[in-house]
C-alpha cells in the first residue's frame, strides 16, 4: 500500500509496529529537531516538532496509525506555520 512513499528517506512501507514500539521515532528517521514531543499509544505514534510556543519556524508533525493486527494503517505528514502580522 505504501511501497513506494519515503519520509526523509525511510520507505513506510518497510516499517514495522515494533520498531515504532521500541526505538523513538526521531531515530527512526534519523530526525534530531531542536524540540520535539513524542506520543506512544496501542496503535499510534507521533512526534512533533518545534513545539516551541512562540515559533517563528514551522511545526511538523509525522503521525503513524497501526491495525490492532499491527499492519500498517496510515501515515500523515503536517507542517504548520504561524504568520503574525
């Protein structure tokens, strides 16, 4: 289903639910953001990045849903960015 889509060079489709359960996810695809807040639930994982309040750069986020048979189910790739004026 993903076999051909990376994300900063992993191929998704060649990621297990094991190793979002035990290596954190910057590792995985070998992020190392300024700050950043990692979610782990049954299914779902999630880091975001430049959690800062007050950003003057833009927040990304990768968030990652399993099947409850561990099979991969969704993966989504956000980028915010705060305009002031």
């Amino acid at each position: 289903m993903f076999d051909s889509i990376k994300i900063c060079g992993e191929n998704i489709s060649k990621l297990s639910f094991d190793r979002f359960k035990n290596e954190n996810i910057k590792d995985i695809f070998s992020l190392s953001p300024m700050s950043y807040q990692e979610s782990k639930g049954n299914e779902y994982f999630s880091i975001k990045m430049q959690t800062y309040t007050y950003m003057l750069w833009a927040r990304y986020t990768i968030d990652t849903t399993f099947f409850s048979d561990e099979q991969s189910k969704q993966f989504e790739v956000f980028a915010q960015h705060t305009l002031w004026e």
